[in-house]
C-alpha cells in the first residue's frame, strides 16, 4: 500500500495458499481518530457495515481504514491443508535461503516504513510506540540475529578419521499463531519468523483488530518468501473466531505447534489441551516485570526507563510492571519519576510524542488503586480519568500515569497491583525495609526478583560490578535480563520475547520462533570405505 493510496480504504480477503479468498462476511477497521471524535456513533458504524446494514460507499472518506473478509470453515481447513503441503518442500531448502529470508523482510520493511507504522498506530498504537515496534522489526532481522539463528540452526564437526557429524534444528512442521488483540501485528511478523526453520504458518487475524496482521502477512512476509523461493502456503492468514480457529488446530493432524499470545488463565489452559493433542505449545503470556535500582545507580536513566512503565499506558507485557528501589535513593527516584510521568499526555495515535492510549479496563485499575491503599500504599502521581485534552474527569477514556509508594519488601506482594500484571498506567515502586548490611539487602531484593511467578524480563541499575555479577548469576527467571539498559529496547542478537513461569508456561524459555518452532537432532554421516566400528 503506497502513500497515494492512503487515501482508499484497503480490502483483503483471507490469503490462502498464495490465493487471495474473499468472503460473505468483512469485518470493518475504523480510524481512532473517528472512534475518539465520537465512539458511540462511530462503533454504531461498524457494527451496521459489519452485518450489511450500511453499503461501505456511503461512509465519508477515512472513516473506515480498511477491510478484512471473516473466514468461514472450509477457507480454515484449505489453509491448514496449504501450510503443511508446502512445509514438505520449505523445510528441505538449504538453511541460507531460508536465512536470507529475514534480509528480504528487512528490505521490505524499511521499503514500507510509513505505511507499517502508520498500520501500527491504525491498531490505536501511539506514534512513538509504533516506532517502537518498527524498530524492533528491524532488530528481528538484523545481520548479528541472522548469524546467531544461522549456527543454532545447523552445525558441523568432522572427526579425525573424515566422519561428519551434525548438530541441526529441524522444522516442527505446521505452526498456527493466535496473535492478541492489543499487539497483534507486531505478534504476527515476530511469529512468521518461524519459517525461517524450514515451519509454515497460519495466522489468525483477531477480529477485533485484523488490518495489521492481514497487511503484515500479504505486504512483507509473503513478498519476502516469494523473493527467496519458498513454495505458495508457505504463510497463510484468515480472520476469524478464536475459540473455533483453536478447535480446528487442537483436533487437526496436519497442525504440529500452536503459538499463543493471551492471558495467563486461557494460555495455560491451551497448554494442556496442547500436550494432550500431541501439539507443541509456545506461549507468549503476561508478564510482571521487576526493574531493580540500587543504590549508585544513574538515577536520571533509571527513572527514564521506569515510565517506560506507561507506554501504550501500560497495555504491553514486555514494560516495567513494578521497581524495588534501594531506601537511599527512594525519595529521589519517586520524585524524578513523578516529574517525567507528569509530562505525559494523551492525544491521537499518529499524533507527535503521543505515549498514553485509551484503557480497557478502567474498572480494574480502580481495584488495584484501591487495594493498593488499602495495604498501606500512598499514591505518589496520577491516580484518577482524564479526558483526550489531559483534564481529569471521572468519565474520561485515559488514566493519568500513576505512580504508589509500597514500604516494605516482604509483604509487597499482598497487593494485586505487585502480585499480578498490571496492564494499565500504573507502577508500584518497593521500598525494602531499612537494612545496615547491604549484602542482607541485596540477597532479600534479588531473591524477590527471581521468585516473581512471571518472567518475562527484569532489569537491573547498578555501578557495582559485584552487584551486577551478583544480579546476572541469581537471576535465572525471565527470558531477558538487562543491566543499565532501557527496559523495552531491542537489543539484537538477544531475543525479544518469551520467558519463563506463567509468562511462558512449563517449556517457557526466551522466544525466537524460528528455533522454539523446531527440535534439535544429530546426524552422523560415514563414507564408503571407512571401516564400520561402534566403539
């Protein structure tokens, strides 16, 4: 979709097999701009076009963004029936090609650079936080993630006498991928990446946001397959239920891994149904991710990467969900992160400097405030609605970025807003009970760290070379730790999803897709005329 054609509202059909398969049913993508102007009359809208009650050429131009057809049944098995005719040719292909794959999504990428990230903020992604993700879309692809999957991948060793022996990854076949509904094209490229393994995807389109996903799968990912060879149903998109679509996958031959993008709860429920169908379940769940910042720590970066915390206001699993903060520095931490989280604003998505989004669920923002205080905590910032121009108003769509006081460690966790992910604009900031002893101090403060349920990455603010080397040895849940970094960057070769504990489930590690979607075997080749011996 080039910039001229911005202007008209793109239709995609379910994409099968190569094939493009429209339907009896579409659903409908409107603006956020419309929806903030006037969400009643604008969701009325798409409910009418949704069912046919209102003809899409009579609706004003930049309204509705796009269009995506609902799959029906028939259109859901073709695709499965696609995807593992061609993973039977893909996954023989020589590693390089399938490798030079991620160069080609590259290209494309910075090709499309406006029109990705403009897809990103038609989801409701701030402009920011869709430049974000495009910047890690770039880092999936990078050179130095290419060189690490190539040796992950296949390695060769010859022994004295001329043997070869190999160590591979080999494709687990078929993967469907349920993206979410609040990330879903971001999901769906980093999940298409398992093709890169020799697999075939299907992914779903949530129906409550399908544009970026279907756009992802026909203008980058299927584009760069073509471009290196790869056969038709290599990838495979369609748009419909979830429950159904998971049905179908759970009781199909065909399907080998199911990639999973949802709540804790429903995630860990799949999983069993998963182990029990013979499937491979790779979850991408919540996560509840601890920053830890003692007491030499660079406390200007630190609280920076803290309100990271209210990007999509919160509406993202991979952002600090809760700080533990050495007593000496709390007061001065608080104070610098009040300040910046005060800055923030709400505004349209594709609006400069915009971070804040509208939040789902008011109601349970409330209840961990509320529970918050209840314990004990004392609300440092925020804590109340405000409407799209920044006042504070009961009944407004965004939340002010909030920040509690939670004294004491041990019994941090009695609070929701600790204990469970929060996934609205608000951070508990731990300050541990005073301790002389430092060494005392850090045990209690790392042990709370690596015994959170969630692990999906921490992070860490120290000068101390003994407490880094203390934190990186300790620390074993979450998929990611980071050391005086931002919290959310990218940072290729390193994996940017998957962990451990619910976050990631009972085979819960670091995500690449491209090697948690294989299984490793070894190959041993002898030729004619070496003598056969098995000593």
């Amino acid at each position: 979709m080039t910039t001229a054609q911005q202007t008209k509202a793109p239709t995609y059909g379910s994409y099968v097999g190569g094939e493009d398969i429209g339907g009896s049913s579409w659903v409908h993508v409107l603006s956020a701009r419309a929806i903030f102007e006037d969400s009643f009359a604008s969701l009325r809208l798409k409910r009418d076009l949704d069912r046919g009650a209102v003809a899409l050429s009579s609706v004003p131009p930049g309204v509705v963004v796009g269009r995506v057809a609902v799959a029906d049944e028939t259109t859901a098995a073709r695709a499965l029936t696609a995807a593992a005719q061609a993973a039977a040719v893909w996954r023989a292909e020589p590693v390089a090609d399938r490798i030079e794959f991620l160069t080609r999504a590259r290209e494309l990428l910075l090709d499309k650079a406006d029109d990705v990230i403009r897809m990103l903020t038609l989801e409701g992604h701030p402009l920011e936080l869709a430049r974000w993700e495009f910047r890690g879309f770039l880092e999936m692809c990078e050179q130095s993630t290419r060189e690490f999957v190539r040796g992950q991948l296949c390695a060769e060793y010859r022994t004295a006498d001329g043997r070869l022996r190999m160590i591979r990854r080999c494709a687990d076949g078929v993967v469907c991928v349920n993206p979410p509904a609040n990330a879903p094209m971001a999901s769906a490229l980093l999940a298409a990446t398992a093709v890169v393994s020799g697999n075939a995807v299907v992914v779903r389109a949530p129906r409550a946001a399908p544009l970026g996903v279907t756009y992802a799968v026909r203008e980058i990912v299927a584009p760069a397959l073509a471009a290196v060879g790869a056969p038709r149903g290599t990838v495979n998109t369609l748009c419909g239920d979830p429950q159904s679509l998971l049905r179908m996958w759970l009781d199909s031959p065909l399907v080998d891994d199911i990639m999973y993008f949802g709540g804790v709860e429903s995630g860990l429920d799949l999983e069993r149904r998963c182990v029990a169908a013979g499937k491979k379940p790779i979850l991408e769940l919540a996560g509840n991710d601890v920053v830890l910042i003692w007491r030499d720590a660079d406390l200007a970066a630190a609280a920076r990467a803290v309100t990271e915390s209210f990007f999509g206001s919160g509406q993202l699993c991979m952002i600090p969900n809760q700080v533990v903060v050495h007593p000496a520095v709390a007061d001065e931490l608080l104070a610098r992160v009040a300040t910046l989280a005060e800055e923030l604003r709400p505004g349209y998505p594709d609006g400069e400097g915009v971070v804040l989004s509208p939040v789902l669920h008011h109601d349970r923002f409330h209840a961990a405030l509320a529970d918050a205080l209840a314990r004990g905590a004392t609300v440092v910032t925020g804590g109340a609605n405000m409407h799209f121009d920044g006042s504070v108003d009961g009944a407004g769509f965004f939340l002010r970025p909030t920040v509690v006081r939670v004294d004491g460690l041990s019994a941090a966790r009695d609070l929701i807003a600790v204990r469970e992910e929060t996934f609205f604009p608000l951070i508990p900031v731990i300050v541990p009970e005073g301790d002389d002893e430092d060494d005392r101090l850090l045990g209690a403060c790392l042990e709370f760290v690596d015994t959170n349920r969630y692990g999906l990455r921490n992070s860490l603010w120290s000068n101390d070379s003994r407490v880094i080397d203390r934190y990186v040895a300790t620390v074993t849940n979450g998929g990611l730790l980071k050391v005086n970094e931002s919290h959310i960057a990218f940072a290729a070769p390193l994996p940017s999803h998957g962990g451990t504990g619910v976050t990631g489930g009972v085979f819960g590690e670091a995500n690449y897709p491209m090697l948690r979607a294989s299984h490793l075997q070894g190959v041993a080749i002898s030729t004619a005329g070496q003598p056969y011996g098995y000593r």
